[in-house]
C-alpha cells in the first residue's frame, strides 16, 4: 500500500510539471541566449499594490525561458534612494528558484534615484561577455525619473537594449530618449489593472532581441533600417564592413567601415517601399567569420507630419514640435494659431530643415489650436492639429506691509498691493481672549473689500503673527506677514 501511493505521488507530481511544460510558449524555451536585467522602480512613489502587481508581471513574462549559462540569465536591480541588487545575473538556473526569489522581494521605498541604480547596471551588464545580447527592462511608474539620459545613452552605446514599461503617464518624453528603438514595441505605458494584456508582446520584443540569429533589422522606416547584430569582434580584434543595395534596381552598392566594438548600424537615405540586401562581414586578422545577411523592403512614405507635440508651456508662450523631418520631400512647414474657438489666426512660415518653432506673445491661461502643415514638393499637403493651454500667469504679491501699536493690545495695520484685477484682502492674526490672558490664543482672519489700505486689529495676541494677501478673481495672491511687537502695559 505504501509503494502504490508513492506511484501515485509521483505520478501527480508528473502530471503537474506535464501541465506547466504545455503552458509554456514554445517558442521561447531554448529560443535564446542572452542577459536580462530587470530595473525595478522600488520607490516611495510606487503603491504597494502597484509593486506587487509589477512583481507578478515580471514572474509571468520571465516563466517560459530556460535559464542559466547558454540560456537566459536573468537579475533584478531595485531603485530606491541607493540602489539594491536583490539578484545578479548568476543566481538562478531554473524556473522554480528564480520564481521563489521574484515572489519573496520587498520594497524599499524611499527616493527615486534611477541615476544610481543605473551605474550599478552598467557594471552588472558590461562585465559579462561582449559576444552576448543584454537587456535591460525598466519598470517603472514613470514618475520624476531623474536625469537618466547620460546613463542610458552609455548602456545603448554598449550594445545594451533598453526596453521600458511605465504604469502611468509620467515623462514620456524621457522614456522614449532612453529607449532603443522600435518605441512601438520597447515602450509601453499602461494601467496597473490592464499590465497583463502587454505580456506576450513584450516577451516577443526580449525574444527578438536574444534570439540565436546574428544579423536582424529591428527598427525599420520609409527611408532608413536599424540593423543588429550579436558581436564577434572586439574594438581591437579587427573590424565590420557592411554592404547594401537595392534588389531588382540597378544602382550601386553601399559600403561602410564600422569598428570591431560596433553592434548595430542605421542605413539612411533609403527608397520608400523598395528591397534590399544587406550583408555584414566581420574581418579579423586572428580568424575568419562567416558573412551575415539580410533582406528587408522599406516601408511605403508617409506624408508628413505624424506627431505634433508640444512642450515648453508657460503663461505667454509654447512651443510646438513635429516630425519626421523630412527635408528631402517638403518644401516648407506652416504653423497657424489662434485662442480656441474663436480668436485671431497667426501663421509662421517655416523651412524644411525645421521641426520645432517657439510661439510667443500668448495670452495667459488660454487654449490654443496649434495646425502645423507641410507643403510637400509632388504638390500634396498634409496637416495635424492639436490643441494646447498657456499657463496661468503668476498673481500679485502684496508689495508692502506695516504694524503700527496703537493703544493697550491694538495695532494698525496698513498695506499696499496691485490694484489690477483686485478684489479684496484677507487677514488672519493671533487673537487673545480679553477676559483671560492664560488661555491659548486663537487664530481670528477678516475679508476686506478692495478699497481698504488699513484696519486696527484688537485684542491682539503678544507676539502675534499679522499676514495680509490680496485676493484676485483667479486665486489668492503671495502675501505678507510680520510680528507685532510686545509692550509691557498689555499685560498690566
């Protein structure tokens, strides 16, 4: 009896693993070989929910590798106020330890230093192979994210992919800077609640980056390709030659000279909607390589402008961005303006060579529709509008403030403000109880019309602290206080 139940634990435990094998992609078991750095936003900033729920995301998108030397190796780098190396790249071999690990981590709070935690990676990612892909998946909140555009821009210089998911809608304009391209499938913002629908696109964005294939295009447009490459030479070791043409077409080939620490190239000033053939040739004098090629067909031209952005708002100016800059295709660029829905229309003319444009002389607090067109040389226009708010100018400050001791307890108050757009003042001071001076003293205040310039305050608090604000049909202006002084006959 005790030799069939242990068959039948056995059994059960077979069937389970039998269960969690067929839930696997197969596609990504002993698919790829390559370093995976999780940088985890471990902050303040970041909810415990939303930290667990990122955690569980992790262990989901991470559970179908195989792991280990000649497979995935996989760590985990906390952000907190210092950075925290819950894991390095050689702990886990296998799923169960690596799953264990993820499900017991905690979270550090404190400051969002990604600057910091950022070196720590660099160090993590560069002392291992140079032959081997490495990325690196940024999980974040997007919050105040710091300056990380230094670090990052090292990390892609060194062949590093920086992949990033943000779980609300911070500075994405930082966010794409630190990614490497394609944007549409390396950078997600998205809900905590709905972070699971991004799984298996984001998986099959790692598996793209470390899957065993050596020349691969991974960022394609209508008049450029990013090639990539998993390195075989070394900055001393020898060089890359790389060499394209179009198929089909009769032109001339394309050869550039790339250093041997190279692992990716941009082909530029490509046909829209055409083939090529590209081929790399590693060349070293202490062995030979094989060549490595590729073909891929430029997407069709898009007529431009496809984004219009805008940054740099303040109470009498913004500045309006768009792209792809396309010099060789447009003859010039129109910005027209106006306050929405009805005011005056400005226009700018721009030239080609020109993506962004400052506008100012704006009115404060005001909504704009911002149109930005491109007059294209086959005689064809296109235009994209958005709509964009200057902020709130800045009120008044109250420009001066005087206490004057009247008599026993009393003081005059006098003041001076902008009269423009005045409305009244509002007063607030420490008020003693005339019939006991042991009790603690309380806070009185007082609206005054505009027309006012003084009051006498009674029954003043020693040492009482007096402040004045000019209030305004927007909003309470930047005050004054000052402290009254305190005579001995208050007390007799």
């Amino acid at each position: 009896m005790r030799g069939f139940l242990l068959r039948c634990v056995l059994l059960w435990a077979m069937l389970q693993r039998s269960k969690t094998q067929s839930a696997v992609p197969a596609t990504a078991l002993n698919c790829c070989e390559g370093d995976v750095l999780l940088l985890l936003d471990s902050s303040g900033s970041v909810a415990n929910r939303e930290f667990s729920r990122l955690l569980h995301f992790a262990t989901i998108l991470l559970r179908p590798f195989s792991l280990g030397r000649g497979h995935v190796r996989v760590g985990l780098l906390q952000v907190g106020t210092n950075p925290n190396l819950e894991f390095g790249l050689d702990v886990h071999n296998n799923q169960e330890s690596l799953q264990k690990a993820l499900q017991s981590v905690s979270q550090l709070q404190g400051d969002t230093n990604t600057k910091a935690a950022l070196r720590v990676a660099q160090g993590l990612l560069t002392e291992t192979d140079e032959n081997m892909p490495k990325v690196l998946l940024w999980l974040t909140d997007g919050v105040e994210p710091g300056d990380v555009g230094g670090a990052m821009a090292e990390l892609k210089a060194q062949g590093v992919s920086v992949l990033a998911v943000s779980t609300v809608h911070g500075n994405h304009q930082v966010l794409q800077r630190a990614v490497t391209p394609p944007l549409e499938s390396h950078l997600y913002s998205v809900d905590i609640d709905d972070i699971d629908i991004i799984t298996e696109d984001l998986r099959e964005a790692i598996i793209k980056i470390i899957r065993a294939e050596r020349l691969r295009v991974v960022d394609l447009t209508s008049h450029s390709a990013v090639l990539q490459w998993r390195p075989v030479l070394k900055a001393d070791s020898g060089y890359y030659e790389i060499s394209y043409n179009s198929l089909g077409k009769a032109g001339p080939e394309t050869k550039r000279t790339l250093s041997g620490n190279s692992s990716w190239v941009e082909l530029t000033n490509l046909q829209p909607d055409t083939t090529y053939t590209a081929a790399l040739h590693p060349e070293s004098n202490q062995r030979l390589f094989n060549t490595l090629s590729v073909n891929f067909t430029t997407l069709p031209d898009v007529l431009g402008p496809t984004v219009v952005s805008v940054s740099d708002s303040g109470s009498r100016q913004i500045r309006v961005s768009w792209g792809p800059l396309q010099p060789a295709g447009v003859q010039r660029y129109t910005v027209e303006y106006g306050a929405f829905p009805s005011g005056e229309v400005l226009t700018v003319t721009l030239p080609s060579q020109q993506n962004s444009t400052l506008l100012t002389g704006l009115q404060p607090g005001t909504q704009y529709l911002v149109t930005v067109s491109a007059l294209h040389r086959n005689g064809k226009e296109r235009a994209m509008s958005v709509r964009a708010c200057t902020q709130e100018a800045a009120l008044p400050a109250l420009s001066d403030l005087h206490l004057i001791p009247v008599e026993h307890q009393e003081v005059q108050v006098a003041w001076q403000a902008n009269q423009e757009g005045l409305k009244g003042y509002w007063l607030s001071w420490e008020r003693q109880n005339p019939h006991t001076y042991t009790s603690k003293p309380s806070i009185s205040s007082l609206y005054l019309p505009a027309s006012s310039r003084s009051t006498r305050l009674k029954h003043l608090a020693p040492s009482s602290r007096v402040c004045v604000s000019p209030v305004y049909s927007s909003g309470r202006g930047e005050g004054l206080c000052c402290t009254a002084e305190r005579h001995t006959d208050w007390l007799s």
